[in-house]
C-alpha cells in the first residue's frame, strides 16, 4: 500500500492566483504552480527563510521543501523566459487553524488566518528627518511610529534612536513593539537583525514620511524587496554607504 503524502500548511492562499504577460502573438500554453510550491517561493525568497525554517513552517522535512523550491524556481523561470500565463492551483495542502502562536510571516503581515488586513493594529516605524524619510538606516536620529489601523493612521510620534546603530536600533524597536519598519537603504546586517527580531520591512523608500505610512496603510506603498546600501553618495552629500556604516 502507497504510504500517504503529508499535507504540507499554509498559514493562507495567495491573494493573487494568476499572472498572465502581454504578448503579441496569441495565447502560450498555461503553466500551473502548486500552492505549497509558491509557498517555499513566498517565505524562502520573499521573508528570507532558510530551507530549515520553511520546513518548519510547512510541517514537512528539509529534503521535501528543497524539491518544492526546485520546482518552483523552474515554473517560474519558464513563465518569466517564454513569457507563459503562470497559476497558482491545487496541489497537497492543509490550510493553518492556528488563532494564536502562529509564527508565520502572515501574522507579521496582519493577514494571518484568514486573508483580512487590519483586523490587528499595525505598529510602524520610518526612519524620520524633518519630515522626509532618512535614508540610511543605521544613522537615523529618529524614527515616526505610526499606529495604523483599518487603513488609517489613528497615532503618531517621535522616537529617538538614543545614538543607536545598527542591530541596536533593530532591538530599540523590537523593545518598542514596532513589527514594521519604513526605510531607505539598509546593509545587509542591519536586514537579518530586523528579521531575527520579527520586524518587517519595506526598504528603498523615499520622500514625505506621513505619506508613505499612509501609503501602507492604504496597501499602495510602493518600495524595493531587494533593497540594499548602494555604495555611492545620496542627494549630492558627497557620502557612501561606508561612510554611514550601513554594512
């Protein structure tokens, strides 16, 4: 008798299921991606999980989520280079009952269980100065912390950084309960604290701090999920990263 597969958790199904290119010469054959295949995608590529942590979360061995990944990486790198419609379907899956203590990045994102924004108070921070939003991470002065709540911005205030830098300023705000941060450039380092720490973050982003925050709220931010400390000077200051310490 076949041993049954084990059903691989989802903390949620995808909010989009369906990517379809512009082309110019008619329809290309469909190429179906699994759920827990765009799962391995979602926390391994998009929160910056090791292959340990995503089996954890999927309940599954190491070996399972390395074959999912593969597949998936492959899907999705035929659906990008031929320019084929990519789903996001079926496969072996069991959705997560938890209501509390799920450690999944969609609890980080407020959308754990089912799919909703705003049902938790979201509370977030912008590297701040003078009302624009500071660009290099492990200098800021300031933050704005922003309560957001059901698409809207119900309370803001300074924090000072205390002359904190770095994985410092990631343990200020963890001690501050921020669980979403707002920034500039940012190193590498400074990434895989905010992680550690559960602290998510939208990197790359510039201009007037109240608008960006609202912007999230309002599920319109727009930002960089490969966001780093470019090694040039910013806004003619004549500066580098190295010269901030961002690495």
């Amino acid at each position: 008798m076949a041993r049954p597969f084990k059903k691989r958790r989802i903390c949620s199904l995808p909010r989009f299921s369906q990517f379809c290119p512009k082309r110019a010469d008619g329809e290309a054959p469909l190429i179906t991606m699994s759920v827990e295949e765009f799962e391995t995608i979602r926390l391994m590529d998009y929160h910056d999980m090791t292959q340990q942590e995503c089996a954890d979360q999927l309940g599954v061995a190491r070996t399972t989520v390395q074959a999912l990944y593969t597949a998936a990486r492959k899907r999705l790198a035929a659906s990008l280079v031929e320019g084929r419609p990519l789903q996001i379907d079926g496969g072996n899956y069991e959705l997560c009952q938890a209501e509390s203590g799920c450690s999944c990045p969609h609890r980080q994102l407020r959308r754990c269980p089912d799919g909703q924004e705003g049902t938790i108070p979201m509370k977030l921070a912008v590297t701040y100065d003078n009302g624009q939003i500071f660009q290099h991470f492990g200098k800021t002065e300031q933050f704005k912390v922003y309560t957001l709540e059901d698409g809207k911005i119900v309370e803001s205030h300074i924090l000072g950084s205390n002359g904190a830098g770095h994985g410092a300023l990631a343990t200020l705000l963890q001690d501050e309960h921020i669980d979403t941060l707002i920034c500039g450039g940012i190193g590498g380092g400074a990434q895989n604290a905010l992680a550690q720490a559960g602290i998510r973050l939208y990197g790359g982003v510039q201009g007037n701090a109240d608008a960006a925050a609202q912007a999230l709220a309002e599920g319109k931010l727009s930002y960089d999920p490969a966001v780093h400390c470019d090694h040039h000077g910013h806004s003619g200051e004549g500066h580098t990263c190295g010269d901030h310490g961002c690495h």
